[in-house]
C-alpha cells in the first residue's frame, strides 16, 4: 500500500489562508539535523555515508541524521528554506534541532574536518555549527529561528534564537536566563496526542 504524499505549494498556500482568517499563525517546522529520513531516503548524499535507506513507517529516533560536514547539506536546505519562506508568511520558521544522534558524526571525515576547519571542540558544538549557519540564512530571509531546547546544547546559540522547552521547564528557564525568547511546552501537559 502507499505511504505518504505531499502538499503542492497551492494546498499549503490555502492551509496558511484558512488559519489566518481564524487568526491563527502557521509556523513551518523543516527538522534538521535529525528527524530527516525522508530527506536522506530521497537524497542518501544529504547523510554522512551516503548510501539509501528506507523511509521509516513508524515515528522515532534514527542514527541517520543530516551531514553538516557537507557544504551540499547546506545548500540543500538553504534551498527548501528559500520555498518555504515563499508560502509561508510567518515571521518564524522552526528547524527543530532536537533527537539527532552524534554518532555518524564521529566516524564521518567531512564532520570531523568541519570540526577540525572551524575550532569546534565536539559533535554539540558541530550542531551549535549548523543551527549558527541556518540561523544566519533565516536572518537574511527577513525570519527568527525557533528550535527545540536541544539547540542549546553545545554553545553558541545566536541572539536572536528562540528556544521551545519540550522535555520540561529546564530548557525554557535556561534559555531565558541566556537571553533568549523562549516558548513553554512540556509535553506532559500540552501535547494534544499525550494521552493516546
């Protein structure tokens, strides 16, 4: 049986007109580092090892995650930015941030050589990397940077980032007491699929 499908920028286009005349904000999620299968299943080159994988059926963690070693990555994603800024009128985009496992990144010589080129001290700080760099783009597309607590890991998190606590309070507190916007949303509490 099909699995998936997809919008047209036309169908986003009328989800985006129907919420804003009932005053409601859509913000576009795009999930990088991890929670990028789809992504990587379609493009295996967008990973640290490059070889296909299969689009996963059921929701979760998974080890392949996006290469920031890899300048492609990046324009890759500064491309599918670049459209979504196009149909979405949100002042904010979120990138997510949060689940991506290190340790592809670890054994990958375009990770360990951007860590290498770029004074990194660690995989976080390769993340902290990513985030910068998109963050960076965002600003040039006239949008703010929302992304999971994870994004705090690592160092680094430019100004102007908006931290969302999921795991709890501890990231919103964090976060403010860094600076930051920050959005309160324990999933205990305020996730509306909790309870199934």
């Amino acid at each position: 049986n099909r699995y998936g499908g997809y919008y047209t920028q036309e169908d986003l286009r009328e989800i985006v007109a129907y919420a804003e005349s009932r005053y409601v904000n859509v913000i576009p999620e795009i999930e990088m580092p991890g929670h990028a299968s789809a992504a990587i299943a379609s493009y295996p080159e967008l990973s640290c090892h490059g070889n296909p994988i299969r689009v996963s059926t059921e929701w979760g963690v998974f080890k392949d995650v996006l290469c920031p070693g890899k300048e492609n990555t990046f324009q890759f994603l500064e491309g599918v930015i670049e459209e979504v800024v196009e149909v979405f009128p949100s002042p904010y985009i979120h990138i997510g941030g949060d689940e991506a496992p290190r340790e592809n990144w670890k054994q990958c010589s375009w990770c360990q050589k951007r860590i290498k080129d770029e004074n990194l001290k660690n995989e976080d700080e390769l993340q902290s990397y990513l985030i910068q760099r998109i963050e960076k783009f965002l600003a040039r597309q006239g949008r703010r940077l929302i992304g999971w607590d994870e994004i705090l890991k690592g160092g680094g998190l430019p100004e102007s980032a908006i931290v969302q606590s999921w795991r709890g309070m501890e990231g919103a507190v964090t976060g403010s007491k860094l600076g930051h916007d920050v959005i309160v949303s324990p999933y205990e509490f305020v996730y509306f699929d909790y309870p199934q």
